[in-house]
C-alpha cells in the first residue's frame, strides 16, 4: 500500500527575485491499494511526472510524506527505494553512450545467463530480439526507447510500478499488447500499477482513473465518472493543432 | 623469460597471458625479448636498429601481429620506429600497447612511431592500449605517433585506449586516405590526478569516396587535463565525421578543437563536441535501477570508454 499524506513538491518561482514559491503538487492525499491498476491524467504541466518523480525519490519531498508498506520512505534514496520494490518508466527515457539494453537489463536484475535473459524478453513480448544488443543512444526512435525503458522496468519485477507515458511515440498497433502486457504483469505480480497516460485505452484498462489538475487531485474513480471533467479539461491542449495520438511529438 | 609484473603488464594492454600464437615481437626495456614469424607475416629490425618493420604478404587472411613493449627499467626513455607494410586484399589485426612500470622515482617512457602503409582493398584492425602501474613518483610519458597511408579500397580500424596510470600523453595521428577507403578511429583516454593528455589528429580526405569517421571519448578525474585537436581535410569528394564527447569528473579540464576544412564541393563533413558532467537521467535512471550513486557513475564510465 502507498500512501500520499499531505504531499508538496514546492520550487521557486522562475520571475527572478520574486522570492515566490510555487507548489507543483499541491497538498496530494491519496492512497493506492496493493495489486490495482491505477491511470493517471490530467492536462500538460499539471503535475503527473512530478508526482511520479516524487515516489520514485528523484524529487525531493517539500512538505508531507509518503508512506510505502507501512514505512515513511519519503528520504530514502532513489537506490533505497528501488530496493523495496518501486520501479518508474521514465516520460524523456535517458539516452546512453555506450549501453546496452542487454546492459540494462542485467543492472535492472542482476541475471547476465543469456536463457534468462531471453525469457525476459518472451516474457516483455514488445521488445524484438534485435534491440537486445543495441546501444540505449541518440540514434534509437522515440517508440524505441520506450519499449525498451517498459521492458526494463518490468524485468525489475517491482511490487509498485509507475509507467509514465508509455504509449508516447509507439506505433497504434502495439498499444494494444503494451496494455494486455501490464494487465498480464499485474494478474501475475499482483504489483500495484501505476500508468500515466492520456490513451483511451489505458485509460478503460484501469481499476481507478486518477485527474490530477494543477498539482491537485481533481478526481478518483471510475472511467465513467472521469469522463465530463475530461471533457471540460480537455485532457491536451493542443488538440487543435496536433495530429492527435500517434506520432504526436509533443512532452505532454 | 617474462616475469610477474612483465606478464600484468602484457595481460592489461596485450590480453596476453603468455606468448602468442602467430607473429609477434615482444619488446622489453628498449630491447627485443622475443620473437616469432610466420608464414605471410615477416617481422624484421630496421637498417637503423630503430624498430621493426612488419611485412604482411598480400592475400594473408584473419591473422595477427602482437607487438606490445614493455618497460620497467628506471630512467630509460624509449623510442621505436616501427612499419608495417600491409599487402594487397590482406586482412590483419595489429596489436600494440605499451605498459609502464614505474618502481622508482625516475622517470620512464615510450614512444612508439608507428606507420602503416595499407595496400589495395587490404583492411587492418589496430589496437592500442597504453597503461602504466607500479609504486614509484617517477613521470610515465607515452607519446605515441600513427601515420596511416590507405591505398585505394583500404580500411583501417584503430582502437586507441590509455587505461591509467599515464602521466604525461602526447598523441600524434595523422592519415592520408585515398579513394574509396575507409579510416575509423575510435580513441579512448582516461586520465586521473595531475595527468594531462593531449591527441592530435590529422586526417587528409584525398582520394574520390573515402570516408573517415573520428569517435573521441575522454574522461578527466581529479585535476587531469585533456586537450583534442582533430582536423579533417577534404580534398575530394568524400564523407569525415568526428565525434569527441568529454565527461568532467572533480576538477578535471578539457579542451577540444574539431576542426573541418572542404576544399572539394562534394564533401561532407560533420562534427559533435560535447563536454560536460555526467548527465542526471542517466545517473537517476541507474539508481532507479537499484545501482547506487557511486556504482551508477562507474557504470556510466565503464560504457563510455567501453
Ligand atoms: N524541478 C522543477 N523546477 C521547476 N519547475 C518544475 C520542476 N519540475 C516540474 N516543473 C514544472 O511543473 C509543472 C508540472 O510538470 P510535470 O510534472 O512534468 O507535468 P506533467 O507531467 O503533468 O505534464 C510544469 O510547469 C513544469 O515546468
Ligand atoms: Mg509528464
């Protein structure tokens, strides 16, 4: 079980000396149960990468804790955490010189037999066999380094999964499958799933539909519910001027 | 015949750990240790008793040539003029590498002078790795010089490595590429402490369709100091790339200079620079990971110099 207990993630205001504060989140109480399958939404800049950047310990916590089996881990280390089970997909994957995803992998569990590492990949299905010794560089495609940053926060085998924008940049068809596998992942792990995303069908996949709008939480519940507040949020402001989900280019 | 820090040192910069199979020349302290020839592979001393001159008959496939030095006399300096002449169609790999050992508190160096003529469609593979160990304050130097000549449809591959332990480096390479070749050089520097390093490349693009790809990657520890001068001189039609990517680790400093000239319309040229700190996302995505701080940036470096 998480807990958000009164949660702030405060930084200065940008106008040069006017010694302001904003709080990106903004007093977040909430309570995730074990085993669920939770989407985030909200509009751009409203705070979901914050959030998730909060309980995986690469933000720092500025008022209120986060309560992780009972434990407050709100100052543990990024290393602490992911050694009680967190693991995070990371929106902007980070792009390597000289490492394999095969590289990440082995950092991610520790196996370097090459059996198990091909089982791994069975198991992540979305990744082909060709990626394994490819270098995580500047020259991989956005759908690629997605796939890839997935694949290794599943083959961690997290109790707690966060998956931030995991459909940006992958092609249409292999959105289907990318749900089916975290819906797999989660009967199987029974790992508390986490997945922000502004996709429909992610979006229906979810036990619980999380709105988050400037840095508080705007709504919980079912899709159904979701659905007029989504509306009148208009989840992407740029609908007009973009082409819409595939390919979109934007950092929403 | 080898001792125990001869045999570290051949392991660290020759992967040897006892002599090899196929030609080769082993040199100690400013003198020959040991040596083997083969059938297409001719190893000779220079009329001048400067060097070796290494003769690969044309034709000759998947063999190799293991020439490490090593030096673990005090105050000696040493230089070597060594040749190869690559024969046409051959295919070789070339394995150097100088490994220091330093006891004392005089100085000791090397520097090797390595020229490579690289006939019609001949490709060769050169390694390099330069290190230095032992207890002594002496200065370790290595300045070592490449000149690569490639005759039309030649490739040469040059992976150049200085593991550690060197406290003075002064690099030369310079190549002449005629049409149709293909010059990769992949040089890979770590420097710690007080140590400076400097690379010189000069690469003359002169023959129609020959390409040349430069990747640089240096990593500066403690108050250590790099300097990378590369020049890509184009005079026909052809591609270059150079490639350098500095990592700033406590103090260290780091300048580099890539530099294109087109004398040609049709050629290409392009270069990346960059220098900086190890990036944060790969540091958090690491931790994130479970590796902890310390262990994410050995990682990070260990990939980059890989
Ligand atoms: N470390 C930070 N310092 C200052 N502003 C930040 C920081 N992190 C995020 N922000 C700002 O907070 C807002 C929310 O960002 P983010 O959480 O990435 O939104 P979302 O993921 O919902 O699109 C944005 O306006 C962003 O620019
Ligand atoms: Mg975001």
């Amino acid at each position: 079980m998480l807990e958000l207990k009164n949660l702030y993630f405060t930084v200065p205001e940008s106008e040069e000396n006017s010694g302001g504060s904003r709080n990106i989140i903004d007093g977040i109480n909430f309570t995730f149960d074990d085993g669920k399958f939770y989407a985030i939404t909200g509009p751009n800049g409203s705070g979901k990468t914050s959030l998730a950047k909060l309980i995986m310990g690469i933000n720092p916590v500025s008022k209120g804790s986060i309560i992780y089996d009972g434990v407050d881990i709100s100052a543990l280390t990024i290393t602490e955490r992911a050694g009680a089970g967190i693991a995070y997909s990371f929106q902007q994957p980070a792009r390597f010189k000289g490492i394999t995803f095969r590289d990440l992998l082995m950092i991610a569990t520790g196996i370097d037999d090459e059996n198990k590492i091909l089982n791994i990949l069975k198991r992540v299905g979305i990744c082909p066999l060709s990626f394994l010794d490819k270098e995580v560089d500047a020259k991989l495609s956005g759908g690629e380094i997605k796939k890839i940053e997935l694949a290794t926060t599943i083959a961690a085998n997290p109790k707690l999964a966060i998956y931030d924008e995991p459909d940006t940049g992958i092609d249409l068809w292999t959105i289907g499958p990318m749900v089916s596998l975290l819906k797999k992942e989660l009967a199987e792990s029974k790992a508390t799933t986490i997945v922000v995303s502004h996709n429909r069908s992610f979006l229906e996949a979810a036990d619980i539909v999380i709105i988050i709008n400037s840095g508080r939480i705007a709504y919980s519940g079912n899709l159904e519910g979701a659905m007029p507040l989504l509306d009148d949020l208009s989840v992407c402001t740029y609908r007009d001027s973009c082409e819409g989900d595939s390919d979109a280019g934007c950092y929403r | 015949m080898l001792d125990a820090i001869d045999k570290t040192l051949l392991k660290t910069v020759a992967d040897l750990e006892e002599l090899p199979k196929g030609a080769y020349n082993i040199r100690k302290n400013g003198k020959l240790l040991s040596r083997h020839v083969s059938a297409n592979i001719n190893i000779e001393t220079n009329a001048d008793e400067t060097g070796i001159i290494v003769k690969i008959k044309p034709g000759t496939k998947n063999e190799s040539v293991h020439i490490p030095v090593i030096l673990s006399q005090a105050g000696l300096y040493d230089v070597v003029y060594n040749s190869f002449i690559i024969g046409d169609d051959a295919e070789v790999t070339i394995v150097a590498g100088c490994g220091i050992h330093c006891g004392t508190s005089d100085p000791e160096g090397h520097a090797g002078i390595h020229e490579f003529k690289v006939g019609k469609k001949a490709k060769v593979t050169y390694v390099e790795k330069h290190y230095a160990s032992g207890d002594g304050k002496g200065r370790r130097t290595l300045n070592p010089t490449t000149k690569v000549f490639l005759a039309e449809g030649a490739q040469a591959n040059m992976e150049l490595t200085q593991i550690a332990g060197v406290d003075e480096a002064n690099r030369v390479n310079e190549a002449v590429l005629g049409p149709d070749s293909l010059l990769l050089i992949t040089e890979r520097v770590l420097t710690d402490g007080d140590q400076t390093a400097v690379s010189t490349n000069n690469i003359v693009l002169s023959g129609s369709g020959s390409r040349a790809n430069m990747i640089s990657r240096s990593v500066m520890k403690g108050n250590s100091k790099q300097t990378f001068y590369a020049t890509m001189d184009a005079q026909n039609k052809c591609f270059g790339h150079i490639e350098c990517d500095a990592i700033i680790m406590d103090n260290g400093t780091n300048e580099t200079m890539p530099s294109l000239k087109a004398g040609h319309p049709d050629a290409e040229l392009t270069h990346e620079a960059s220098i900086g700190k190890i990036a944060n996302d790969q540091l958090t995505k690491l931790m994130s990971l479970g590796l902890t701080y310390d262990q994410a940036v050995n990682r990070i470096i260990q990939g980059f110099l890989k």
